[in-house]
C-alpha cells in the first residue's frame, strides 16, 4: 500500500465554470495544484479524480497530455469516484484535496501526513475545511484544505453512507461519526480564519492569479508564510475577494 494524493476536479461550478483548467502564468490552475501537491516527499502518488461524463472530457484529455494519472468516476456520487480511484491505486492513507486549493502548501500537508501517521488516527484533516467551520480559533485559510483517511475508514463510509450529502461531501459520514473514528485536525498557531484563499468566484481566482506573479519561482515552492507576507505588504490585494462571506457554503454540511 501507498499513500496517494487524491484531487478532485470536475470542470463545472455554478459561480465559475472551468475554472480547473483557468490559466495562471499560462498554466492550468490544475496543473500548478498537481506540482504542489507532487512536492510532498511522502506522498507516493497523485492522481486526478473526475467525472466520467462528455463535459469533463476536456478535463480528462488535459491530465492525460501533461502526464497526470486521472481516474474517470460519478459524476454525483463523488464518494464513489474518490474510494474506486483510492482501490485501483492501492491507496492506504488517502490524501484529499479538492481542485479549488491552488495555494496548497507543501509543508503542512507533510507535516499532516506525519501526525497522521504518529497518532493513529482514521481520519486528521488541516483545520480550514467544514470539519473545522465551527472553531474560534486555530484555523489555517479556507483553500488550504487537506484530509488524511486510511482506507479502512474510507470504504466504511462508501458501504454504508445513505445521506445524499455524505456521498458528495466524501469524509462527511466520517469526521461527524468521532466517536466510532479516531479523528485529529492540524490546528495553527495564528488564527487564520478571516483569510480565504479557495477558488470559487472571479474574486478568488484575481487574487490568486497576483499571488503568483508575485511569488511563483519554478525552482522554490512558496508556502503560507510568503502568502501571509505578500498580503500584509501589499494589504489591497486582500480587497479582491474580501467581500465574500467566509464558510457559507459548508452551512449545508455542517447540518445534521
């Protein structure tokens, strides 16, 4: 067994359509995810998870030219599609990632994958995701999402979850489930809570593209800390998609 990183991507959303394949500094915003992601020296693989449908052929053929690995699912039942692309690749843990994160950070994904590991748990996740929606503090951004499963707890949920929401929301019938699975997140030290740095409006995907004019090196990985640094120099960037209401959409999640 291996640990994998599985990304989610499907070219549709409701408030920026393709916005996987929406070049920043000529490349596919999946691209520089899929590069980030890679640079984590214990993760074994990375693999691109995506609908099987006619729309998300474009998204297939782009992985296939750019040398990524993509395994083709439901498009609906995206427990699905993520636990048969964690079976076919023999994946045990399983990272998850979702393909709006293009700031994902290296270092706090290894650093993940080590308490992970150290701990024992079925389920550790960066505290930025729904799971984490409801702290006061010790949050990391919104966009830097990343969940660690071992296998064993991810088939669980694939056998038994009924709730529509579990099977879009793929670690939902586990991290609500704490006392039957041993779950841990990754907290920060500075609360980061107020900062978003996901990609789901044109907002979102301007600042991102100043991020990387300014911070993109092919020879050095920038991390959170040159973020924060980039943002506290230059506080009118933050402007771009500041008006956005933070956690509204894990509202629907966070539901029982």
């Amino acid at each position: 067994m291996k640990t994998v990183a599985v990304i989610q991507a499907r070219m549709g959303s409701s408030r920026l359509p393709g916005k996987v394949l929406k070049p920043i500094l000529g490349r596919p915003m999946l691209g520089h995810i899929v590069e980030r992601v890679r640079s984590v020296p214990t993760i074994d693989e990375v693999v691109v998870a995506v609908p099987d449908d006619a729309p998300n052929e474009v998204l297939r053929q782009f992985c296939r030219q750019d040398g990524i690995k993509v395994f083709a699912g439901s498009e609906n039942d995206v427990l699905d599609r993520f636990y048969k692309t964690a079976l076919f690749h023999q994946a045990n843990p399983v990272l998850r990632i979702t393909a709006d994160c293009p700031l994902a950070d290296p270092e706090l994904i290894e650093q993940l994958i080590r308490d992970f590991r150290s701990g024992g748990y079925d389920y550790f996740a960066v505290a930025a995701g729904a799971d984490a929606g409801r702290l006061q503090s010790g949050r990391f951004p919104d966009g830097l999402d990343a969940e660690c499963v071992t296998f064993k707890a991810l088939e669980q949920a694939w056998r038994e979850a009924d709730d529509p929401r579990d099977r879009e929301h793929v670690t939902r019938f586990i991290w609500r489930q704490k006392e039957r699975f041993r779950c841990g997140q990754l907290y920060s030290k500075v609360d980061y809570g107020a900062l978003r740095l996901t990609v789901d409006h044109p907002g979102d995907f301007a600042l991102v593209e100043k991020i990387y004019d300014e911070l993109y090196d092919e020879n050095r990985t920038f991390l959170l800390a040159d973020v924060v640094e980039l943002l506290e120099r230059k506080s009118e960037l933050g402007k771009l998609n500041s008006h956005f209401n933070q956690g509204d959409h894990y509202k629907a999640v966070l539901e029982d």
